[in-house]
C-alpha cells in the first residue's frame, strides 16, 4: 500500500520544527518536492537537515521515489491553507478564480484576512469579499 505522503509529511515536519507549505508530486510520484516553512524563515541549512530526515523516514516508511527536492516556498510563495490567509493578512496577493466574478478570474490586491469562509481582499482601493471555496489559486507577490 503506498503511503500517503502528504499525511506523512503533516505528521513529522512540526516535530522538526518546519510547517508543510507545498507538496509536489510529478512523474507518477518518482519526483517528490517538498516546500518547507517556518516562522523565521527558511535556509539552505534547513533544507539539508529536511531533506536528510526524509530520505530516511521514506526508506522506512517504503515511500516509493526517485528524486526529492526539499526547499523555501520562495517569495512568491503559494497561500494553500487557511492560516496562511491569516499569517499574510496585509501583503500583496495574487488570486485565481475557479468561476469569474464580475467578468474576471485574476485578481490582485492587499490580503486582509480570513473571516469564516469569507477571503477579504483590497482591490483598486475596494475591499471585495470572496468566497474561500471559489479560490482557485493564491500566492505572494513579492515586494521588490
């Protein structure tokens, strides 16, 4: 039985310290990348230590792969769980709608926060409110 990684990875990464940001699985599995995150920040250090930890808990865990890439969610880092609506409540934000609202899908203004199931976000000097569940996409738009 293959092992589900993502539950896997929930499970181990707080006990290291790091929170699961992403999680990629291409070529039928056999390329696992793994986006870690924490509150200060992520290093090279870090992604050294995870990926280490990993290679060894997949052999035991009989995680089937062959290549595994550990880093940062990088700058532009997607928004994927509902604290992370939250914690970046303020920045810059790119969204995806999965239907159009108002003749448009791609919005981008200031985050400002998760309330419920309602996404609060300021476009054009407008506060929009949308609806968590139509969110197709979300990431940072770094600031530059």
């Amino acid at each position: 039985m293959r092992t589900d990684v993502r539950s896997l990875l929930d499970g181990l990464l707080p006990g290291l310290g790091y929170q699961l940001a992403d999680l990629e699985l291409a070529n039928h599995g056999r390329l696992v990348r793994v986006f870690i995150d924490r509150a200060e920040g992520v290093t090279i250090d870090d992604c050294v230590k995870v990926s280490n930890h990993l290679s060894r808990v997949f052999a035991v865990e009989n995680v089937d792969y062959d290549r595994l890439e550990v880093s940062s969610p990088g700058l532009d880092r997607p928004l994927k769980r509902r604290d992370d609506f939250s914690r970046f409540a303020g920045q810059r934000v790119q969204l995806r709608l999965r239907s159009p609202l108002a003749g448009r899908r791609n919005f981008v203004g200031i985050l400002r926060g998760l309330e419920g199931d309602q996404l609060n976000v300021e476009v054009d000097g407008k506060l929009m409110t949308l609806e968590f569940q139509d969110l197709d996409r979300a990431r940072l738009v770094p600031d530059v």
